[in-house]
C-alpha cells in the first residue's frame, strides 16, 4: 500500500544523476535527466535502493521523455486497484451526498499547476484524501435519486481494459476488434430485448447522444435533404414539427435545439393524470400543423419517463407515426432495460415498429457511464444524415464491407464501449440481469406498500418499474400546496443530510414530489427500510423548516 503521507521528503544525499540510475532496478535510464532541465534533475538525484513511490518520481518522469515504464505502471495499476476494491468494499462509509457546500470542493485544490512532475504514490494520497470523500456516491446502496448508475465490478474491468488498449473506434481499420466487436454486443442486445433483427444499431455515449442521431435521421427521412442543405433560410420547408409528451425528457428538445429545428418545434402533447402521452391530442396536433403548412418529422414516445417512469402508448403512437408517415423514435432509456425479461415486456408492445429506440445500459444495466444503445431499423437514413468521408478517413484496403461507426455519428473519435459490455454480460448473464432488475421492481414496489399503508403519505403516480413518487400530507395540512411544496422540500432535505440515503424529487401536476428510484446494484432491502424510516423521522421531527431549500 502507499502510505498516506503528503509531504515530500527532502533528497537525502545528493549526486550525479547517473549514480541514480544504476540503482534504479538494476535499469538503464532511457535518457540523460539532465538534460530535461534543473529541477527534474534536481529532483531525480536521490540515491535510494528501490523507488518510495510515495515520494520519488520515477524514471520517465524524471528524464521528462517517455510513458511511465511498464514497471512502473503495474506496480501503481496494483494500487490503484487496490484502492477501487477499498473503496467498493467500505463504500458505506462515505454520505451518499457527501455534506459539503458548493464552491468548497475546487478551492482544496491547487490553484495552479504543478510545473514538476510528481510521485504517483503522492497523486493517489491526495485522490483518497480530496476525490473520494467529496463524490457523490453514486456507487452507495442508498443512492435512490434520479435514475441509479452503478458500475459493477465487471464493467469496471472492461474500463480499465478499455482504457490500456486505447482504441479509438471511429473507422473499420483504426480497430478492426471495436468496430466488428460493437456489432456482435449491439446484437446481443438487440435479440436480449427481444427485438426483430431489421433492427442494427451502435453504442454511444449517452441517450442524449442517441436521441440527437434518432433525430437527424427523422429529419432526413423527411426528404429534405437536410444534412446537404441545411434548414436555414428554406422558405420551401415550413416549421418542422417533432412530438413528444409534455413528461418526455429534455434530451429531446435539446436535439431539436442542436438539429436547428429550435425548441419551438417541439410540440409538448398533453397527457392523461398518469402521466402517460394523450394519443387523441397527438392526433390532433398534428392534424392542425398540417393544416398550418407545417412539416411534421417525428413522434418521440417514452416508455419510463424522468419523472414519473409513466409509460406511452407506443402502439397507438405507431399508428399515427406509419399513417402520417412520420419517424417513430422511442426513449426507453431508464426502462428499457426491463425488456430483457420476456415476462415483462408488456409495456413496450408496439415499440418493435419504430423507427429507432434509446436504452441506456448505462442505466439499469449497471455498466460504468458511458454506454448507451441506439437501435434503428433504417441505419441507411442515420448514415445519409451524418455521413461525410474526407479523403484521410476513406478506407481503400478492404475487401468486404465493414462498417466505419463515425458515419452514424456527429462526432468522429469514439471509445471502445463493447469491450466492457462484452464483458458484463458474460458475467451476468442475461438470467443474473433480469434476477437483479426483479430484485429492484419488488424493492419499489414494497416501498410503494409502505407509502400506500401510511395514512399521511400519498402516492402522486402509478409505479411501472423500480421508481416511486410520494409527498408527505397529513389530513390537517390538506388544500394548502404551497406549504406542502415547502414541507416536502424540507423532509427531502433531511433526509438528504444524513447522507445514509439519497433521494432526489420532481414536480408532478404541479406538486413538489419525492423520488425514491431503485436502480442501484447494491440496493437491499435495509437501504429502502432506511430511506422510510428516515422520512417519517424527518416528516414528525418538529424541528423540520418547512422553509429550507431541497439539496437534490
Ligand atoms: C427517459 C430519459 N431519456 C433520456 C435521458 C438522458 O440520459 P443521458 O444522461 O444518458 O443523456 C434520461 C436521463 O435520465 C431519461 O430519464
């Protein structure tokens, strides 16, 4: 282990630079460290029988030439393994929000950079000491705000793996084993979901990411020519016109930020009280921008909404979507990941027709941020919309037709993503997945029992999968939504502060709501009997300001 010390010792003899290097593990210096300038010199002539990692630098460092040595490297990768175990293992010791206050956490860095190299066993000190403690942890069982991101154990080995092969999977030929390994996953997935095979896909960074490729495929389905004409100035286009829920999330409206279309083209459809799109005003909205001289593009359904995990009717929206002859994308990302059970598909009927969908596995799947899965069945019009080859990236010696991925994205450099869901699906096993996500429905759905058998709570929304929304409402406090809002806001608050748990909220019909979303791979349930006990608490403590502000 390296110690935990932050000073750095003072050189205990001097001498010439080369009588170092004979000591260093018996190696040769790989370059004169003199010549890399007075202080790495300086720095470099300590004579000692094995490097104190904590405080020497080391070889490559020293020279000021070079990668840190494969030695080197193993013995510090080690470490750094040993301190992700660590912290996995006693992540329980850390608040889940960690209580600080904003602002506090970049001043207890160094204001300025450090023109010298330093020891690496210094760098991992100071990252226990100032990174960990001040994370939110994300990893902890009691995170049940937004929607749960874990990394499991596997996936964090893909990562690291992913990481030293250092790929970059924009072309066929810049990583044969990316590009042909990000097929076989997305297939996996696909069929795992219990999709058709007329749908291919790819893996991005985000369902923001994917969303904004589903898009500008609508856009150019549109016959429009959009990625070679542009949008600006046509006065032969009339407004474009996009649909979604007024619960759909706000990837979508930032898509049509970035598509150009604005966000006045998304046109935000009513829905009913469960939150669910009103097909009946989808209909209508489109009818009356036609009438307008507006070009409809494209029905977004969500199936688990942000807020509320509230469900679309997707087939009712396919209906419209093949009759009006508009691109139907489906966000599923937070709920998608249900699908992989065939016994709980029922909420996703109808969604085999899109045009394209957006799971995260980087949501429920429990895979490291960042992996979302985009899947199209016309991934012809998603590269006609993003596709542009300049004469550096053509790719002349092939035989056989690969794809290239960046001709399906807006950007060109791209990480090797499947290489860790590879990985963690082998190790889970589709079985071991859909075991855990059971595992989290039945957690909500004991808790949604306990707020629904306390006759001071109240349940603002139906709970299709793992996400539940309640408020606190004593019978005496009935009618009075302002100080309702206020009091909510303070028992999420407390709650928040003991950092045993980690709730975060929304609004619902107006009403302030709390959130309890189960997605995490640790979650038992202790943490959720926790997360109850401490909201009653925080709700009968006298002591509670209705007048704090909400932390999540
Ligand atoms: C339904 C839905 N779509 C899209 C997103 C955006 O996800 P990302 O952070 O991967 O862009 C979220 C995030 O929670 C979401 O809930």
């Amino acid at each position: 282990m390296f110690t935990t010390r932050h000073s750095r010792a003072a050189p205990s003899e001097a001498s010439s630079a080369n009588s170092l290097n004979s000591t260093l593990r018996g190696r040769r210096p790989r370059g004169d460290p003199s010549a890399a300038g007075p202080h790495l010199a300086r720095r470099y002539t300590r004579r000692v029988a094995a490097i104190d990692r904590t405080t020497d630098i080391d070889e490559a460092q020293a020279s000021g030439l070079l990668d840190m040595d494969a030695a080197a490297f193993r013995v510090a990768a080690h470490e750094v393994v040993d301190i992700m175990a660590d912290y996995l293992a006693s992540i329980e010791r850390f608040a889940v929000f960690p209580t600080i206050e904003p602002g506090s956490v970049g001043s207890a860095f160094s204001a300025t950079p450090p023109e010298d190299p330093e020891p690496i066993g210094q760098i991992l000190a100071d990252y226990r000491r100032l990174v960990e403690p001040n994370a939110t942890a994300w990893q902890h069982p009691g995170f049940l705000a937004y929607f749960g991101t874990t990394a499991s154990g596997p996936g964090i080995l893909g990562e690291m793996l992913t990481a030293a092969l250092g790929q970059n999977a924009m072309l066929w030929r810049t990583s044969p084993v990316a590009t042909e390994l990000e097929g076989v996953v997305v297939g996996w997935l696909r069929e795992a979901l219990g999709l058709p095979e007329t749908f291919d896909g790819l893996i991005t960074d985000t369902a923001s990411t994917s969303s904004l490729i589903a898009l500008g495929g609508a856009r150019e389905a549109a016959g429009i020519e959009a990625a070679s004409e542009g949008i600006a100035g046509r006065e032969d286009l009339g407004r474009l016109r996009v649909y979604a829920s007024a619960e759909a999330h706000s990837s979508i409206e930032k898509a049509c930020m970035t598509l150009g279309l604005g966000r006045s083209s998304l046109v935000r459809i009513p829905t009913n009280d469960r939150f669910e799109l009103r097909v009946d005003s989808l209909a209508e909205a489109i009818a009356a921008d036609r009438a307008a001289g507006h070009r409809p593009v494209a029905i977004v359904a969500t199936v688990g909404t942000t807020s509320s995990t509230s469900v679309d009717p997707v087939a009712a929206a396919a209906d419209i979507a093949e009759r009006e002859r508009l691109w139907l994308h489906v966000d599923a990302a937070y709920a998608g990941a249900v699908a992989i059970d065939p016994m709980l598909r029922a909420p996703f009927a109808g969604w085999e027709r899109a045009d394209s969908i957006v799971v995260n596995p980087h949501k429920w799947l429990f895979t490291p941020l960042d992996a979302s899965l985009l899947l199209s069945r016309r991934m012809d019009v998603v590269r006609a919309a993003f596709s542009l080859v300049p004469e550096y990236l053509r790719t002349l010696d092939r035989e056989t037709p690969v794809r290239d991925y960046n001709e399906y994205t807006p950007q060109l450099g791209r990480r090797f993503r499947a290489l860790k869901l590879w990985i963690q699906l082998r190790w889970f096993g589709l079985e071991g997945l859909r075991r855990r996500i059971r595992h989290h429905l039945e957690l909500a759905n004991t808790f949604a029992d306990w707020i629904d058998g306390a006759p001071d709570w109240e349940r603002l929304a139906p709970v299709p999968f793992s996400t539940v929304c309640f408020r606190y409402r004593p019978p005496d406090w009935a009618g009075d939504e302002a100080a309702l809002d206020d009091r909510n806001a303070a028992i999420m608050d407390a709650v928040n502060r003991t950092g045993d748990v980690f709730l975060s909220h929304t609004r619902l019909a107006g009403r302030f709501t709390i959130r309890l979303s189960v997605g995490n791979l640790r979650t038992e349930e202790r943490h959720v009997a926790r997360a109850w006990t401490l909201l009653q608490d925080a709700a009968a403590a006298a002591d509670v300001n209705p007048a704090s502000s909400p932390s999540g």
